[in-house]
C-alpha cells in the first residue's frame, strides 16, 4: 500500500474510533486513542520476518516434541520479553511438562521413558484498573504442527498458516499492547501451545494447571490460520469466520471490532460452529471460559501439506485482520461487563454450566 493511502486509511480509522458510540466502559476520547495507536502498532513487516524464521526449514516442521519446537519457544519467549511482558510459569515464560506423561498416544504399560519437555509460552500485561486488573483475557495460537514426513514433497511440514501465522499473530498483539503507556484495564494473558496437532495437548494442560485463577478468566480469543486469504470455497479479503460465533458475546464483540476496521466478521454456515471442537479454544471453553477461534481460511492448498510456506501468507490481510481482534481485546478490556455465553444457545448450555458451578463454589 502506498504510504499516502495507508495515512490516509489510519486517519479514518482514528476518527472512526472517535466518533463512534463508546463502548462499554471504555470511556469516550482519550481510550479512543490509546486503542488506534494499538493498531497503528501493529506491522505486516514484523510478521513476515517472524514467520518467515518460524516456519523456516531449520525448524523442521515444529513437530511435538522436536528440536524445532524448543527453537520456536525460545524464539517466542524473546519477543514477549522484548515486548515488556511478565513472565508466568515454572520457568520464566514457560509452563513445562514432560511429554512422556501426557502424550494421549502414550504406551501406559510401557517401561517410563526419559523425561521429554514440552512447553507452554506464556507472559502476561497486567492491566491498570484496581478491579478489574485481577480479571484476564486469554489471546492464543498453536505454535507446533506436524514436523517431517520424509518422502512426502521435501518433508518437511513448515505449518506457515497452520499456526505459524497464528502465533506471530499473538507476537505481534503482544508488542501492540506491550508499547502502550496507558494500560487496558484487565490483565492479558498472551500464551502459545504445544500439542494442538495432537489432540489440543497443550491448551488442555493449561486448563487443568492454569497459571491464572480460571474463575477469573472473563474471555478467550484464539487464532488459527489468518494468514492465508485462498479459502477453497473462495478468496476471504478483509474477513474471518468466528467459531461458536453465537456461543457468547465474544461473536458480537469481534464484529463491533470488525465494522469499525473495515473487516468482515462473520459466522460460516457449517464450519463455525464445527470447528469449535477442533482448536485450542475448546480446551478453554470446557474450563466455562467464553473462548473461541478466528479463522480467515477454513480449508487451503497445502493444509498440513509440506508447501505451507512463509511466502504464500498475506501479511497485509493478515494485520488488518488482527487490527480488528487488537480493537475486540481492547473493548473486553476496558469493558466492566464481562462476555457471558449465550443461554439461548443450546450449543452453549454445557459451557455455561461448567462456569455456573464453578462460580458456586
């Protein structure tokens, strides 16, 4: 885009932010701007760079457990410490566990194994408010995929839509918020995972040892492949699909975020609420946390193929869309409301329950 038009495009979207009806509890002007200056933040460049190293051939397709995988979480705790975030877990920015122990394919009646450490990435921006600061907003990406497949095209599963462009997607949020002097008032918690290729291993592990109060967890956004624009049912331009989209309010939340950036929101006929079971916002959601998927292509050439490369993802696409989640993380934020799941939606029944009983005790 020429640097006149994207002037000009971020001039209307900061009066865009100003002019529209606050939302709720955001405050009027001044939170107007600290949101803008997020997404200004946010860079195509950034990304390229970071997914061109993470789906490289040296990571050897990020398989669970590989070398790859151990180079990318390295990576990844790097950027979220260069972004100013704090670390959470066992060990700074990491949640560790051994994959010998949780593998769902595991042999349980073979001899132990030596330990294999997997790990969660994880850092957080705590929020400014005295209430709701103890509050938190989960935004996530999967950050292994299938590893190599010698005699398969080249062999190696680079995974650069599926979720390398999700996991520099939760890089590039982290950098947007972590830059800002004016914190949101709920906290952050900014987290790539292991093990979604096997069975959501990773999100599932933090469900059962969250490093933050799950009863105090208000929302989930996750996001899986927003890099590539070549859907099989048709070019997705300026637009993403929400799983469970009518789950909770989070749906609605990404649409408001969406018709104030000039981004498509929507909820696919078949494969919104299909989907809902098949990433890592379902581990979350059977925990009653109202979490779900951005997607932009369901279904593209090369899914789990060894030609998912760096170099076919649409940067520019890609930042707009996560324009509109960075305004949608804003909104929750600040909001003093929290999303509620849906009680009209019977899809939704279970997940509320789990949050109702839990809120019992």
């Amino acid at each position: 885009m020429p640097i006149t038009r994207r002037l000009l495009s971020r001039a209307v979207l900061h009066a865009a932010l100003l002019i529209a009806a606050p939302l709720a509890a955001a405050g009027p002007a001044a939170p107007a701007v600290e949101a803008a200056s997020v997404l200004d933040r946010i860079s195509a460049t950034a990304m390229r760079g970071n997914l061109a190293f993470l789906a490289s051939d040296a990571l050897e397709g990020r398989g669970t457990p590989s070398r790859g995988l151990d180079i990318a979480a390295e990576f990844i705790a790097s950027q979220f410490r260069a972004a100013g975030l704090e670390p959470l877990g066992d060990e700074p920015y990491f949640q560790t566990a051994d994959w010998n122990k949780i593998n769902p394919r595991r042999d349980k009646n073979a001899a132990p194994a030596a330990p294999a450490k997997v790990r969660n990435v994880v850092g957080i921006l705590r929020g400014s408010d005295p209430a709701l600061k103890d509050s938190y907003i989960l935004v996530t990406a999967h950050y292994d995929h299938v590893g190599l497949k010698p005699g398969e095209g080249d062999g190696i599963f680079n995974g650069a839509n599926d979720d390398g462009s999700g996991t520099v997607s939760v890089i590039e949020l982290a950098k947007a918020f972590g830059a800002q002097k004016e914190r949101p008032k709920r906290s952050i918690v900014f987290m790539t995972v292991f093990g979604e290729e096997h069975g959501l291993v990773g999100s599932r592990y933090y469900g059962a040892n969250p490093l933050v109060p799950i009863e105090k967890t208000v929302a989930g956004i996750n996001l899986e492949q927003v890099g590539r624009t070549d859907d099989s049912e048709g070019p997705q331009k300026l637009a993403f699909a929400v799983t469970g989209y009518d789950f909770s309010d989070v749906g609605a939340i990404l649409k408001q975020a969406g018709d104030q950036t000039g981004i498509k929101v929507w909820k696919h006929p078949v494969n919104s609420d299909k989907y809902f079971a098949h990433s890592d916002n379902q581990a979350l959601a059977d925990q009653g946390i109202p979490a779900h998927t951005v997607s932009v292509a369901y279904a593209f050439p090369d899914y789990h193929g060894a030609g998912d490369h760096w170099d076919k993802i649409d940067y520019e696409n890609m930042a707009a869309v996560n324009r509109a989640v960075a305004l949608a993380i804003w909104n929750i934020a600040n909001s003093a409301e929290a999303p509620k799941w849906n009680r009209a939606n019977a899809k939704a029944a279970k997940y509320l329950g789990v949050q109702e009983q839990r809120s019992l005790k």
